[in-house]
C-alpha cells in the first residue's frame, strides 16, 4: 500500500486513541511511518508521564497493529 494511504489510515486510527489521552491532558501527533514502525510523539501531560511507555505500547500501538497489517511497531521521538 502507498505511504501516503498509509499515513491516512494510521493517522485515522490515531484520532480514536487521542480523546482518551486528552481527558489525562496529554495527546499524540503522527511523526512518520517506515519500514513497519510509526514514529509518533507524545505531548501534554504524556510527554513526561512515567506511564507513557505504557499507554505506548498497551494502547497506541495496540490500536494500531489490530486496524493496520502493515504495522509493525510504534515507536516515540522527541
């Protein structure tokens, strides 16, 4: 599938996850995608959050990886 389709369907599926986080004052934004990993970085609240790593993997990439075959990771950038 074409990267830009791609980048449309993951930052759809994002847009699901991101009221969940903004209710703890925290959000995502969509970085990038290559070679099976999505780069996003977390904002807000759950830019320090210890529990980020967390919510990272157990939600985010969770989502992520169920609505989206070619997804294979996602990973946090600064």
């Amino acid at each position: 599938m074409e990267n830009s389709v791609l980048d449309m369907k993951i930052k759809g599926t994002l847009e699901k996850v991101r009221p969940v986080l903004q209710r703890d004052g925290g959000d995502v934004e969509f970085v990038g995608f290559e070679d099976g990993k999505v780069k996003v970085r977390l904002k807000g609240a759950c830019g320090g959050c210890p529990g980020a790593t967390m919510t990272l993997k157990m939600v985010i990439e969770k989502m992520l990886k169920q609505e989206i075959s070619e997804v294979k990771e996602v990973v946090r950038v600064d």
